[in-house]
C-alpha cells in the first residue's frame, strides 16, 4: 500500500528546485533594492565594472551585494533629503483616512446589514457601480471640486477626504458581510431590555465586529500609504508630499538618485508588507467575498 | 379646528414654493447678468481708451519727445483715462507714462526696472498673442488684456503696432461707470403675491378636484414665469442700450482727445481719417461694429442684437420654469409629503447612511455626473475658467468627442518607408489594453496554479517558507515594484542587460520600440500579479476533500484524468472570481504602465488608462479626456454586465 502511495507523487528533489528558481526570481528584485540602499552611493549598479569585463566582472556586478556596505544612505534620506516630512505626511493622511473612512463606513454597513429602508438596494448597487468609475474620468471633477471649489490643493484635508470617501464602497461591503453574520438575537434581546438603537450599535455590535473592523481599518490605512496618482495629482507643494510622491521624485524625470529611492523604499515598505503578511488571511477572505458578490 | 381639505392645501402650497422658487432663480440670475453687463460695459470702455492710446503711439511713430507730447496731450484733463503708459520691447523702455509713480526720477523714458518685468513679459505675450492669431487665421489668445487695479479702476493693455508689426504695448488706467444697482425685488415680489393670491381665489372654484387644481397651478406658474421672464429681458435689453450709449460716447471723448494729440504732433500725423468706432473691440480686437465712427449708436443692430438674444433668456426662463414645475407636481401629488414621511419614519436608517451617501455624493457621483457633462464639452486648457453654464453653452460640443475618439480609424497609415503607426489612436491603445490583459492574466493563473500545484504536493518540506517568500511580491507597493523594474530594465546599468552581456548578449534598449516596452512591463506586471492566483489557487487545493482521489484511484482513473474531473471543476469556484478580479485589475493597472513605460516610445505602450490620463493632465484637453474615460467606463460596465450574469451575484442583497 504504501509503495503504491509513493509512486503516486512525485519526487520531491525536483520540486524544490523548480521552486528555488521561483525563489530567486521573486527575491532577486528585492535584495538588489537592498543591495543599492546599502551601497552608500546614488548609482543603478552594483559595482564599478572594468573597461573589458569578464565573465566573472559581470557575474559580480548582478550579485546582490554591494561592493561597500554603508547605511550613508538611510542617514541622508532623512538628514538631507525631506524624507521625514514625506513620510510625516503620509502617516497623517493614512491615519486620518483610517479614522474618517472606517467610522463612515461603519455606520454605513450597519444600516445596510440591520435596517429595511427604501433605497437600501439601490444605496448598495451604486456603491457597485462606483467602483466602476475610471479614475481618469473622476480625476479631471475631482480635480476642480477639491482645488477650485474647496481651495484643498496641497493640503491634508483634500487628501483625505478624497481617500476616505473613495474606499467607502469597499469598505462598506466588507463591513456589511460581517455585520450579517452577527446573530439579531443578541440586538434584539437588547432592545427589550430598554437599549436604544446607538447603545446597541456602540455597545453589541461593533465590540463583535472587532476583528472586521480592524482589517477594514489596516486595509484603509495601506491604500491610503501606496496611493501614488492622486496625491501627485493633489499635493503641488514638495513639503506636502506624500513618500510615494517622494519616492518618484528622486528618479523621476533627471533625477538619478537611485540611493536614495532604495532607502526610501525600504523604509517605507517593510512596515507595510509586515502589514501585509500578518494581514493576508482576511484580506484575501475579504477579495474573494468581494468578487464573488460584484 | 378642521384640517383643509389635502388636494386643495396640498396644491397651494406647492404652487407657493414654486412661484418663490422660479422668482428667486430668476431674479438670481437677473442680478448675475446684470453684473456681468457693468463688467462689459467698463471693459468695453477700457478697451476703446487702449485702443485710442495704441493709435496715437502708433502714428507718433512709438518713440521720441513727439509721442511723449502726444501721450500727455491725449491724457490731459482725461477724466475717464487716469494714467497712460507706453512699453517698448526693443530696449525693454518705458516710453511715456503719465502715471503718477513715474515722475520725477522715475519719468519715462527709461529704461524699466527689475520690478516692472511682468510689463515688459505682458509686451511680449501680446505680441506672441498677435502673431500666433495672424499666422492661423483665428482669434484663439486675447490680444488685449484687461485687469483689476485698485478699487473700481480697470486697467487695459493694447498692442502697440508700427508698420504691422507689434513693437511694444498701450497701457491706460480707466475709471469706469458706476456699475448699475442690482435689480430690486419688487417686480418678483409682486408677481409672487398676485399669483399666489390668485390661484387662492383659483382653487376656490375648483373645489377639491385634482385635475383642475393641478391644471390652474400649472396654467398659472407659465404665466408668472413668463412674466418674470419678460422682466429679465426688458431690464437686460436696457442695461444693454445703456452700455452701448456709455461706450459711443467714451468713444466719442477719446476721438477728441486723439484729434488734439494729433495735432499736437502735426499734419503727417493726421493725414489719414480716423476710425474711432474701430477702438470698439472684443479682446481679439475684433470690432463690434456697433458704434460709428462720430460716436453715435447704430440703433438697428442694438435692436437686432438684443432680438437675438431673447434665445437665451428664453432658455434660461424655461429651464427655471422646468424645475418650478417640477417642484409643484412634486408637492401638489403628495410625492413630498411621502418622501417625508417616509424618511420620518425611517429616519435612524437614514440617520447613519448618511454621513457616508453624502460624501459619496460629493465626492463620487457629482465629479462623475460633471464628468459626463464635460465629456460632452471642448473644455481645454484655453477654457479652463470656464464655469458650469459655460459648459452647456458655449463648450457644448455634442457627440464630437465620442466621434473623435471611437470614429477615428486611421491606426496606420501607410507611407514609403512602410506602416506608420498612430500610437495615440483609441484602437492602437485598446489592442495594447487587450494584448496587456490576457498576457498578465493568463500568465498570472497559469504560474499562480503551477506553483500552487507543486506547493500542495503532500509532505513538502518549507512549505510555509515557500509562501510567505511568494506572496512578497503582492506585499510590496506597486508603485516601488515599477520603479524597481524600471531601474533593473534600465539600458546602460540596469541588471537585465548586465545579465544579457554576461551571456555575450548586446545590450536591449528596452523603451525605444513599442515591444521591448510593453514586455518590461508586462514583466513587472507578472512578477506582482503571480502571488495573488497562487494564494487563490492553493487555497482551493488544500478545500479538495482527499477521499476524491482515493476513490477515483480506486476507480483506477489516471494522474491526468484526476486533474480534469477532481482538481479544475473544484478550482473553478474560486479561480472564476479571482480572474474575473483580476482581468480589472489588470485592465485598470495604471502605475506599472505609467512608472515603467511610461507610454515610451512616444505612447505606444500606453494603456487605455493612462492614455486618458495624458490627455487630461500633460495635454489639457479635459473634454477629450472625459469623452475618452467615458469609453473606458463602458468598457467596464459591459464586462461587469456580463460577469454578474456568469456569478448569479446580486442573489445575496
């Protein structure tokens, strides 16, 4: 029995080595973001390579290690460049989508999941069709609504406002799902002891809704730290960036500074991807619920 | 106390909101058009003193003690024109100037000082404005400016011509009419009384039947609109003949006062008759043609001008008209009071939507709804002022947009040299589109359940290593994963063509032709979009109950056979949403085409995407570019159409 088992798999020798190369093409971009960060110098390569190079100059000049180690750039980011202000702003905006658009959100969602009310399907179905709306056609009235109208060019407000109303539908889908699950009796149960409506959704429901509501919140606050397009478009001002603009900003154009992209880079993404990591389960549990509904 | 009967109250106090509402537009908009008039008028006043300025510069030759003579004769005891100045370009002087700043040191002529830099670069924008609108034939940039001094004062700038050839630039400082009062409220008063008080006495006749009421109401708000429509215009058509009588006479001053600096620099001078009525101009000194040459109104085309315009107030009135109606049916039918109770009576479900529908409305629905709007105008950067009504009126372009882009099907064009290519055209971007999507996808499920398949073999060693390495790539922001790639694909030191040499390859300059551009980013795109279907795949594997391959082994049913009717009908439920998911994604990536590419060579790799975003933010042309995101939305509309049909979706609302 079991050696006919066996001879059902394959071997695994095989497996791990289709699988390592896969390893090296993930990680191979990665550690040469970490090799430039931690050469000290602002150059695309590796090491210097001579005029007539050989095989073995040139195997050198791809192997992700830098020639010198030196943390000159992580240290100059910061000093030199205004690198803390970047990312400064982006905490903020981050965190105050994070707040804005989880809080709206979440009142939102509860009145979908718990209440009948003429216009809920429709109030639903058009957070559907929103997701729809191509960005372009949305930048150019955004645009002029925020900077004109409302005069928050460059400024956190406008950008904050732009984010957290734009994630609302997601959110709100994603919070209702959980909300539906939460059993009515225990509600109910409240509103004969006397509750009101508030008191049941401050006190039962959203203490049950714990874990939902803080993978709405991190997923909020990491859209809002990678958004890149708008807040070039938003933020004129250099002071005002937010690090994705920051990050474009060093090679953008004729700048070269590849250094200091590296290091920005590192910095502002491992936070994010342990985020990420830590975060996966639900967020690939919320895609799919997502998907499968619009 | 009886409650009245509901038809009639119902009706009266729709038709009172109606009535106050279209007098209160209507006189909303009276007021705006009537400031709008005095702004007119002082322009026009404005323009006819640069222009009267530009002409005796011009004839003095634009340099010398004469012209210096002239300009302070032409601004002597000038009560409409308080300053005067002349800039010439060749020599960055200031002329003549009779403004009060320029005396003693400062007295022209001199030359101008580090300061006064935005004259001299007004110079030269007039006279770039003149030569552009002479070499294409049209009146596309003003060529004269106007501006706000101080207070009230309004100062003009007119090119300053010599032998056809704009040298510097005429510059008066005018103090204008005083502007007309706002309109009063009496007149929409009184017809919202009378109206409101008539149809009182109207519904005593009909009693409580509906179909009078409602017919009275209606009959009666035409009337009281048209009424109040008449009013605008008779108020506007007056404010209009006051402006032409303003501006014929201010072109009647400054004849005289150009006559006397004529003489003033002698009889060559003045050999060649004036035409003042010429000074009155657009700002692309197109003349009006309004006033004659002795300063007196050509009465006829005033009339025929203002019968013209009867359109538009007539628009405007029907158009206020409309919404009054609107709002009558809406209360005189009992739509109001149920909408009303309605939200009473749901009112806490209402309460806590709408934080969130209100800022949806701002934010979401209104920037789309004005997006339609502007796909269906030519706003550009020319008219980037442009306010709202504008867009229906003077940018309003119809279907040209959608004509423009969905019409145009010259992708190639064929020359000696063999095909061209027109890489901005919409179906050049939409086959790269389509060609970006099913690369990524495809490749994105075919290596996602590859590595999924491998990582579900039983008994794997570093199994959870393995994903947690794998999954990096969909950590990672995507806007650093472009520029990662993008700096790896660089053709002098990015690694790829090191790799490429290594092998005794030359090296690729990877965005100088549309295909090896599109690969780096197709590359990119791979590279973070494999993790995504990996997870998805795998996560579908490890649900696959092991009992179904023991009993298809039993059945004695192949490795192959196992994979057909065991592994990919299981896969399906959850591999179907996560490509539908991700062919959107995919179709809408605009960071990895913008950062890589960046639509490298000369656009040909964008993507619908970005394309549009080029065409609102690096070419301004916002109309075009709506028209063109509106495409896309279809695009998208239509798939998720068909999506929800093929995953019975909106069951669970």
């Amino acid at each position: 029995m079991s050696r006919s088992r066996r001879s059902e798999e394959y071997p695994h020798f095989p497996l791990h080595l289709i699988l390592l190369v896969y390893v090296v093409v993930t990680l191979y971009p990665l550690l040469w973001v970490f090799t430039i960060g931690f050469s000290g110098r602002q150059d695309l390569f590796i090491v210097d390579i001579p005029a007539n190079p050989t095989f073995l100059n040139r195997l050198r000049a791809i192997m992700p290690w830098p020639a010198h180690v030196s943390v000159s750039n992580f240290v100059s980011v910061f000093t030199e460049q205004p690198f803390a202000r970047w990312l400064f702003n982006s905490t903020v905006v981050a965190i105050a989508t994070t707040l804005l658009g989880v809080f709206l959100a979440c009142t939102s969602a509860y009145a979908f999941s718990r209440f009948k009310f003429p216009g809920r399907r429709a109030g639903l179905m058009s957070f559907l069709v929103s997701q729809m709306f191509p960005g372009t056609l949305m930048m150019i009235p955004l645009y002029i609504i925020i900077v004109k109208w409302l005069g928050l060019g460059s400024t956190y407000l406008g950008l904050i406002l732009v984010y957290a109303i734009t994630g609302i539908p997601f959110c709100v889908w994603m919070l209702k799902g959980y909300f539906d699950t939460i059993p009515r009796e225990l509600e109910e149960s409240a509103l004969m002891d006397g509750a009101s409506a508030a008191v049941i959704f401050y006190r039962i429901v959203l203490p049950l809704a714990k874990p939902a509501v803080a993978v709405t919140a991190l997923f909020s606050f990491m859209t809002a730290w990678n958004e890149y397009i708008q807040a070039q478009t938003f933020m004129d001002k250099v002071t005002m960036y937010t690090a994705p603009v920051g990050l474009k900003f060093f090679v953008g154009g004729f700048q070269q500074q590849w250094g200091y992209f590296a290091a920005g880079a590192i910095i502002t993404a491992i936070p994010i991807v342990a985020l990420f990591l830590f975060l996966q389960k639900y967020l690939i549990s919320g895609l799919t619920a997502g998907a499968v509904k619009g | 106390m009886t409650a009245g009967p509901p038809h009639r109250r119902r009706f009266l106090v729709g038709f009172a909101a109606a009535l106050v509402l279209g007098a209160a537009l209507s006189q909303w908009v009276l007021t705006r058009a009537s400031e709008r008039e005095s702004e007119f008028r002082a322009t026009r006043i404005a323009v006819v003193g640069a222009s009267a300025l530009a002409e005796v510069a011009g004839r003095a030759g634009g340099v010398g003690d004469g012209l210096r003579r002239a300009v302070a004769e032409f601004a002597r005891d000038n009560t409409e024109v308080s300053s005067a100045r002349i800039v010439i370009l060749d020599g960055i002087s200031l002329e003549a100037s009779t403004a009060p700043a320029d005396r003693g040191e400062k007295a022209a002529p001199r030359r101008l000082t580090r300061e006064e830099k935005p004259l001299y670069d007004q110079a030269q924008g007039l006279r770039a404005a003149v030569e552009t609108n002479r070499q294409e034939g049209t009146a596309r940039k003003p060529e004269i400016e106007t501006a706000a001094v101080s207070g009230r004062a309004l100062s003009a700038a007119a090119p300053l011509e010599k032998d056809a050839a704009v040298v510097g630039m005429a510059m008066v400082e005018t103090t204008p009419p005083p502007p007309s009062p706002p309109p009063g409220w009496l007149f929409p008063l009184l017809v919202v009384a009378f109206g409101v008080l008539a149809y009182w006495l109207a519904t005593l006749a009909t009693g409580e039947r509906r179909g009078w009421l409602a017919g009275a109401a209606c009959l009666l708000l035409l009337v009281a609109m048209a009424l109040l429509g008449w009013h605008a215009f008779a108020t506007l058509a007056g404010e209009r003949r006051l402006t032409e009588s303003g501006v014929a006479s201010a072109v009647a001053i400054e004849a005289g006062r150009t006559q006397r600096a004529l003489r003033e620099l002698g009889q060559g001078a003045a050999a060649a008759p004036l035409h003042p009525g010429r000074w009155d101009t657009d700002l692309f000194r197109r003349p009006f043609g309004i006033v004659r040459d002795d300063g007196s109104v050509d009465t006829a085309k005033v009339e025929s001008a203002l019968a013209n315009g009867v359109s538009s107030t007539t628009r405007v009135t029907g158009g206020v008209t409309a919404l009054a109606l609107a709002l009558l049916c809406f209360v005189g039918f009992g739509a109001a009071g149920r909408l009303g109770a309605t939200i009473r009576r749901y009112r806490q479900a209402y309460a806590y939507t709408f934080p969130a529908m209100f800022g949806m409305l701002v934010l979401v629905f209104l920037p789309f709804l004005y997006g339609v709007v502007l796909s269906f105008s030519d706003m550009s950067l020319y008219s980037s002022q442009a306010s709202i009504g504008d867009l229906f009126t003077k940018l309003w372009v119809g279907l040209k947009n959608f004509a423009d882009v969905l019409g145009d099907f010259h992708v190639a064009t064929s020359t000696a040299g063999g095909l061209v290519w027109n890489y901005q055209n919409f179906y050049w971007t939409l086959g790269v589109t389509i060609v970006w999507t099913l690369t990524n996808v495809a490749y994105g499920v075919g290596m996602g359940l590859f590595l999924a398949l491998i990582l579900n073999t039983k008994g794997l060693l570093f199994r959870p290593i393995y994903r947690v390495i794998f999954i990096l790539p969909w950590a990672m922001p995507n806007y650093i994963t472009a520029l990662i790639w993008k700096g790896m694909f660089h053709q002098q030191f990015g690694v790829i063509n090191q790799i490429i040499q290594m092998f005794g390859g030359t090296p690729v300059s990877w965005f100088e032709s549309p295909g090896t551009s599109l690969f780096a980013c197709i590359a990119t795109n791979a590279w973070l979009s494999v993790p995504f279907m990996m997870v998805i795949s795998l996560g579908a594997l490890q649900s696959i109950s092991a009992d179904l391959y023991e009993a298809a082994r039993v059945d004695g049913a192949g490795r192959w056979q196992q994979f057909r009717s065991i592994t990919l009908p299981s896969l399906k439920p959850a591999l179907v949403p996560a490509v539908i998911l991700s062919v959107i994604w995919t179709f809408n990536m605009f960071n990895i085409i913008y950062l890589v590419s960046g639509g490298d060579p000369a656009h040909s790799t964008e993507i619908l995407i970005t394309q549009a975003y080029k065409f609102a933010f690096e070419q301004y042309r916002y109309g075009y570019a709506a028209a063109y995101s509106m495409v896309i939305f279809a695009i998208l509309l239509a798939y998720g159409i068909w999506q929800n049909k093929v995953t019975k979706a909106t069951e669970g609302i």
